[in-house]
C-alpha cells in the first residue's frame, strides 16, 4: 500500500474510532450521573421512611402514655387485638382488652386499677361539660328542657304484671354508675333500634335521667320523636323478678318479659 492510500484510509477509520469513543465515554458519564441520581433518590427515600417511622414511633409512645402504658404494653395490645380477641371485640380499648388477656392476676389487677382511674377522668371531664352545656341551654332557652323525660306511666300494682310498653320494643333497665349500661345504650342507638329506657334508682328526680342520658349521647331528637323513651323505673325492675345485674335489655316474648 503506497503512502497516500494508506494515510487517506487512516484520515478516515481515525474520525470513526474517535466518534465511537466519544458516544462511549459519553454512555459511561451519563450512566454513572444516573448511578450517583438513583443512590440519591434511594437514600433521600430511606431518610423520608426513617422520618416517618420516627414520627410514628413518638406517636405510638405518646398515645401509650395518656392510656398509663409503656411502649412495649401499646406494642403487646396491637399485637393483642391482631389476633382473635381483635375478631370478638373490634375497637376494645387498650386497659380493657390488655386486662381480658392479662398474663398474671397482677398483670389484671394492674389494667383494672388503670381503668379506674381513666374511667373516673373521663366522667369528670363529661360532667363538668355537661354542666357548662346545661347552662348554656338554660340561658338560651330559658323554657325548653334539654330531654324530656316520658310520663303517663303508672307504677304496677302488687301482684300485677308491671307496665312496660309492650309493643315488641326492647326496655333497658340502667342505672347510676354503670359503664356498661352507656356502652349498651350506646349500642343500641348505633344499631338504630326504638327502645324504651328506665332508669333504677331514679328517686323521681328527672334531671338525674337527663343528666344520664346525656352522657350515654342518647339524642334528644330521638326523645322527641319517641324513638327513644326515658323513665323512672318505679319498681318495675323488682316487678319483673328477672334478676341479674344491669344493663339489662328485656322483651316480651309470647306474653312473658324476657332477658336478651
């Protein structure tokens, strides 16, 4: 090969091989700006989920707190309600549920004696807003009742089957002091169940079934309307004869009054 071919082919293979590494190199640089852009964006998301699980671990530490808990009790009551006692009582709160499952009698006696005491705030707190809201009322509506409580039913003679309504409706027999008694009226509401309450213990005084009533956040639409009816129970609970502890939710079943 003379000396003009041959420098005629290497001015143009030399261009060529340069072009090439050129698209190379360039391949190389944009590869590793994408290495070094996705390392940011996995560490950016790293630090984004350790924040997040930070802020939900202080979360979890507090909520424990104001139920009297440590974080490993809130950690043993999320596991607790994961399995079948979460299926038998959706929504139990944390004391209740952790006492059910208590491990030890004083693990139970621990959870009751905290219950306690939250149950006892949370009345207090209820009351004292009650009583600003029943001031409020009286101020605003000077002649309305926040509750009307039903009338027109007698007490039962000796001897006689007492009167309740009997119209297929549920009664519930309640009283003073009684949580179970609010969860149950409560229950019913949400069910959107008619029913008639009377209240043990009453004294005749009306304002204690309306304070009462309140609190269990029975509706006083649902009073006007007589979807729901508040009494004073008079001696009708005795009058049954059904025994047993309160709440208590009869029927008349075939004539006969009825614990459900």
């Amino acid at each position: 090969m003379d000396d003009s071919r041959r420098d005629r082919l290497l001015n143009h293979i030399v261009p060529v091989i340069l072009l090439g590494l050129a698209v190379v190199l360039i391949g190389l640089s944009n590869r590793s700006h994408a290495t070094e852009r996705d390392a940011q964006e996995k560490g950016l998301q790293q630090g984004q989920s350790d924040v997040r699980g930070l802020q939900q671990s202080e979360s979890q530490v507090s909520i424990a707190h104001e139920w009297g808990l440590t974080p490993q009790e809130w950690e043993r009551y999320r596991s607790v309600m994961s399995g079948p006692r979460g299926t038998y009582s959706p929504g139990l709160d944390p004391l209740t549920a952790l006492g059910i499952e208590a491990r030890s009698a004083e693990e139970r006696g621990r959870y009751a004696e905290l219950q306690v005491q939250a149950e006892r705030q949370r009345i207090n707190k209820e009351l004292a807003y009650q009583r600003a809201y029943d001031e409020a009322f009286a101020r605003l509506y000077p002649n309305e009742k926040v509750i009307q409580i039903t009338s027109g039913q007698t007490p039962p003679a000796a001897g006689s089957r007492p009167a309740l309504l009997g119209d297929g409706r549920p009664a519930i027999f309640v009283r003073e002091d009684c949580t179970g008694c609010i969860a149950r009226v409560k229950n019913l509401q949400q069910q959107k169940q008619p029913f008639d309450l009377y209240y043990v213990g009453s004294q005749g005084d009306d304002e204690r079934i309306r304070r009462w009533a309140i609190l269990a956040g029975i509706e006083p639409a649902n009073v006007r309307s007589r979807q729901i009816t508040l009494n004073h129970d008079s001696g009708r609970w005795l009058g049954l004869g059904l025994g047993g502890d309160l709440p208590a939710v009869v029927r008349e079943v075939n004539g006969q009054w009825q614990r459900q």
